[in-house]
C-alpha cells in the first residue's frame, strides 16, 4: 500500500494549530515552535513535497555472483538486443556503499549494448562501455525511489534531464528527473543531484530472472576497478 506523506510545512501547521497554551498571572509567554527548515533546491529526493538530502551515490554494473571481478551479467531485450545493467544510485545512508542504513535512495537504471563481435574478456576491443561514452550504445531502463520502506517506480514520460556525468575514481553527476509515481499518479516524485559519484562497484544479480527484479537493491557491492 502507498503511504502518503504530509509535508514539513502542514504538520507544522497542524502541530500549532492544536497548541493550548494556560497562562498564570501575568505570564503571557508563549513557547517558541521549532523553525520549519527551508526546502531543498539541490541535492535532495523527494515524495510529495517530504524531503531527504542525497549524502552519498554511487555507479555500479550488474554481474553474477559475488566480488570485486564478478563476471558482468548480460541480458538479451525482446527485440533481441543485447546488453548490460547499470545502477547509479542517490542516497542518504551511513556510507557509500551502506544501502541498507539508507531511508530514501532514487535508482536510475541505463543500459548500453554489447558489441557481440568482442568476445568475453578479450584483450583486443571492448565488448562492454559506460553509459554515454559511446554514441547510440546507451538505453534508458527506468527510475525508481524509495522513502520510509515504499517503493514507487516513475510513470512513463517522466522528466530526466541528465547535464553532466564523469567518470573516475571520484566522478561527479548533475541531473534533475520528476515525474509520478506510475501506481498513483498523485503522488509526486522528484530528485535533484548535482554532486560527487564514487568509483565503480560490482552489483550482484545472479539470483534474478531479469532486469525488473526487486533482488537488486538488497544485492552485494563490492568495489570493482574496470568493465574488463
């Protein structure tokens, strides 16, 4: 079941507007409410106007199995196509790699083609590339976030607008995505990053069927060096 969120502002509202206040003799003091913090405009993901600020994020490709040199897990499109899975992933838990201490993370999912003429773990091509580092080879997968333990998936046609993305051991992603959520089309999602990317990780998704398995997000990272 979806939760539906109040924003800081209306439960400070409804918390003052309830406040009973007795005054003694000539004591007309009132307490102060705590201030209603400005809202976010970089840095943030958010669900119906409830905001959580993006500590850490990261990039990570889909491999079977486990460890830093996990074969990368290819996966064949209903046209035929083949390619591979990557996760770049805003979140505001304890460490880069601590998903599961996170309570908001959004999930942009892209894909690029194999070239299927370079044989697996050949020295001679590249048979696997990074998202936008060739032309015509990157696909978009989907987005999804998660705040307080719910999970919502962005309707078709929502907003990605992607203005930088570097990569490296310390790389850096600007992008704004909105949209709503693709069960209840009332409920609002939206994330704005414009900051640092950790290096690669390894993602394992050996134990799932396809590209839409919730197993993902609970899978192992582990630091990985290069797509070879």
């Amino acid at each position: 079941m979806k939760k539906m969120f109040l924003s800081l502002a209306t439960i400070a509202f409804v918390a003052t507007g309830t406040l009973t206040v007795t005054s003694c003799g000539s004591d007309d003091s009132t307490p102060n409410p705590d201030p209603v913090p400005e809202p976010l405009t970089e840095n943030f993901i958010e669900v119906d106007g409830e905001q959580e600020e993006i500590v850490y994020s990261i990039y990570g490709v889909h491999v079977n199995g486990t460890g830093e040199n996990a074969p990368i897990r290819e996966y064949t499109l209903e046209d035929g196509r083949v390619v591979i899975a990557f996760e770049f992933i805003s979140h505001n838990g304890s460490a880069a790699g601590s998903l599961s201490t996170a309570t908001a993370d959004t999930w942009v999912t892209l894909l690029t083609l194999v070239d299927e003429s370079v044989p697996v773990d050949s020295e001679e091509g590249d048979r696997y590339v990074l998202p936008f580092t060739v032309e015509g080879t990157t696909i978009y997968g989907g987005f999804t976030t998660s705040m307080n333990d719910t999970n919502y998936t962005y309707a078709s046609g929502a907003d990605f607008n992607l203005t930088e993305l570097t990569y490296g051991q310390n790389g850096t992603m600007t992008y704004t995505l909105e949209g709503v959520d693709a069960d209840a089309s009332s409920v609002e999602l939206k994330t704005n990053l414009d900051g640092g990317i950790s290096g690669l990780y390894s993602i394992n998704a050996g134990s799932g069927k396809g590209l839409g398995d919730s197993f993902v997000k609970s899978g192992q990272l582990t630091h990985r060096k290069s797509l070879n």
